[in-house]
C-alpha cells in the first residue's frame, strides 16, 4: 500500500495551479499530491481517499474556499486545512479564519512551502501527539490567530514598513492596545520611561515580543470566560505573563540578548495554551481534570491524560506547530513538564520555561498551573544546579491589575 503523506492544493488558476505541480514535482517520492482546479473535484477526491494536509485558494467560482474548508471540517476532521490566499482576500481570509489551520501567502515561495509542508507532516507523525490530534480534530472550530498577527508578520516581512505602520496595525484593536500598554508601563518590564502609544511600545520594547503578546491576547480573548472553582481566564492569563516574564529573566541571566531573550518570553506565554484550549472547548470534561488532580494529588497533565487521553502540553504544543511558531517555541509547549525529553540537553526556552513554571508553583497564585517538580536531575546534567538559588531568589514577578483584562 502506497505510504506516502497525501496533500491535495485546490486552485482554480491553471497558471498557478501548473506552477503549483511543477515546483512541488521533486517531492512525489515522499507525497502522494492531488491538484484540482474547484472544491466540488476537491470533495470528489476526498471521497475516494482522504487526504492528510488540503492547501486551498479562498476565492474560487461556485463553492469558494471558505466553504469547502466548512465542509472539509465537518466531514473529515483529521486533515490539516491550509489556506493559499492572496493580499486582496483580507475579507473573505477573515471569515475562515477559525476554520484554516495556517495561511499562506501567494505567492508562495516553493522553499517555505516545502518547509511548512514536511514540518507538518513530522508533527502529525510524533506518536506522541496521536491523541493530541483526536482531540484538536474534536475540537472542530479551532480558536483562530489574530489577523493583527499576520498584519504584523506581512508588515515584518515587508521593506517599506515602519514602526509607526506596526503601531498603527496594533493601535486599531482598542482592547489589544489597552493590554499592551498597561503591561508595558506596568513593574512587570520595569521601564524607565512612559510608554503612551503602541508605536512606541514597539520601539522599547521590540516587535517579536509584542507580536506574542498580541497573538496570546487574541487567543485568550476568544476563549469566552470559562471559570472553575480553582481557576478562571484571568487567573491563566496571570500564569501565562509571570511565566513569560520569568522564562524572559532566567534567558537574560544567561547571557541572552534580547531577540533571543523575545523567543524565550514567547515560550514562556504560550507554554500553557493548551490549558487554555481544552478548558474553553471541554468545560465538562476540564471540571473532571480538576476534580481528579485534586482528589488524588497528581498535576493536570496526569490528570488530563486520564480524562481526556491527552495533556495540555501535547495538545497545546500540536497546536502552535499548525498555526507555524517556532520549533522552539512548540516544544517549550509539548514538553515544559518533561523537559528531559527535549532532544538535546542544551539549554533552551523548554528548560527556561519549565524551570520559570516549577519554581513559581511555590506561590499559591501559580500552584494549580505548574509543574509540580523542578527536574534538578536533568538541570544537573546541563550544568545548571549553581544558578537554581539565584534564579529562585530573584523570580519575584509583579502583576498588580493584569488579570483584569478578561
Ligand atoms: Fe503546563
Ligand atoms: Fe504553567
């Protein structure tokens, strides 16, 4: 039986959908690539074989992208849907947003497009994640990012654009602007000066940085209000800051500079999205989480294996693989409470953020989200046990007001 990964692109420009076949021709040894010119042989296609990964155009004569991804969902929730949109589809790439995995810009360069391809394909082939990936597919309408993200990620990747044009693309959602500058002026980054407009918190504070802080807050704004007799959004929201802040502070006492140190606090903000995502979609099944984790002492993710037959870590991290962040920050993700798993025993944002996590559950604010135990072994093992007083001394992370944001 033919092994290959399938992907199927649905594009009805034959130029481009020629184009499409010919470049991606080097890869027909590893995938099995079906390429059709409208969603109805798109859904001719599936119904003979499904496919793993679908790239489809959002405008198309009769049922356009947005439908046929909507019905892709419904009837075939494993597969991965990729969008391949171009500048002029802002509205249409709107309205599919929660429905699309990632988007692709087209042009799309062959290169990148191979990259995104074959990383999903080794992500959907961790065996640990098979669980994580019946329970995304569960959760059908997945939460969608920002398009304030791709905004800034297009605004990045153009020449011309200036940091006033990335103020002005963060400074139209009122709700994001108001969380950034109260975290930028709050004693969490301890900033010497008044930041009074987002354009200037780019500028102080970076736009890596910001750009997870406005992708976290699109996610969590999402999420609708879920609350526990243990935790609310708020509350997780604290956790996700303090941790970012934390995993941010340990980098920097490395000797991080602050780019590197910018994908380190992404890591540590993002690191328990998968709480974040089960708890919203499964509220039911996240009461018993809790339930059990309290009643037999064990942390959530034992107790969300049990429950749900996954972790927030395995899910979270699947995830943020899909939606195309970093590999670094997708494994701080899967593996923050089993660091020693990481492939290389380096330090990296995966070590950071779980020893941020492990020795911020000494606080009661914390304590339900946290690793339980700090991996002094495998700390050992990198060198590392003569900073853990230090860096346990001075974790001291100051949110006054923050959870009052959602
Ligand atoms: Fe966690
Ligand atoms: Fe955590």
């Amino acid at each position: 039986m033919d092994e290959r990964k399938r992907i199927l692109f649905v594009e009805d420009d034959p130029i481009l959908l020629e184009l499409l076949e010919a470049t991606l021709a080097d890869m027909a040894s590893e995938w099995d690539m079906g390429f059709v010119s409208n969603a109805e042989a798109a859904l001719e296609a599936f119904a003979v074989r499904p496919y793993d990964i679908v790239v489809a155009d959002l405008w198309m004569p009769g049922m356009d992208g947005a439908q046929l991804l909507q019905k892709i969902l419904v009837r075939y929730p494993a597969t991965v849907r990729f969008v391949l949109s171009g500048c002029d589809d802002r509205k249409l790439a709107a309205s599919v947003v929660d429905r699309a995995h990632q988007f692709l810009s087209k042009p799309c360069d062959p290169a990148f497009l191979k990259s995104v391809l074959r990383r999903t394909f080794v992500l959907g082939s961790e065996v640990h994640s098979n669980h994580a990936k019946e329970l995304v597919a569960r959760i059908g309408r997945l939460p969608s990012v920002p398009d304030i993200y791709h905004q800034i990620n297009r605004l990045m990747g153009s020449e011309r654009a200036t940091l006033d044009d990335l103020g002005a693309a963060i400074g139209k959602d009122m709700a994001m602007t108001a969380m950034i500058l109260k975290l930028a002026n709050s004693a969490f980054f301890s900033l010497r000066q008044t930041v009074s407009t987002p354009g200037e918190a780019v500028s102080i504070l970076g736009i890596d940085l910001l750009k997870s802080l406005v992708l976290a807050h699109g996610l969590f704004s999402q999420a609708g209000g879920f609350r526990f007799p243990t935790f609310s959004l708020a509350h997780l929201w604290r956790h996700s800051v303090a941790v970012a802040a934390g995993t941010k502070q340990i980098a920097e006492s490395q000797g991080l500079g602050r780019s590197a140190a910018a994908e380190y606090f992404t890591a540590g903000l993002l690191h328990d999205v998968g709480i974040l995502v089960l708890a919203s979609r499964f509220p039911d099944e996240y009461a018993k989480v809790i339930e059990t984790s309290r009643r037999t002492g064990t942390d959530l993710e034992t107790a969300e294996f049990h429950v749900l037959g996954s972790t927030h870590g395995e899910v979270g991290g699947y995830l943020l693989g899909l939606w195309g962040l970093p590999p670094a920050v997708v494994q701080a993700a899967s593996l923050h409470h089993q660091p020693s798993r990481q492939g290389e025993a380096v330090f990296s944002p995966t070590v950071a953020v779980h020893i941020a996590d492990a020795l911020l559950s000494q606080d009661p604010e914390h304590e339900i989200f946290s690793t339980a135990t700090l991996d002094e072994r495998y700390l050992a093992t990198l060198g590392l046990t003569s900073r853990i007083p230090a860096w346990r001394a001075n974790l001291s992370i100051d949110l006054a007001g923050m959870g009052e944001l959602f």
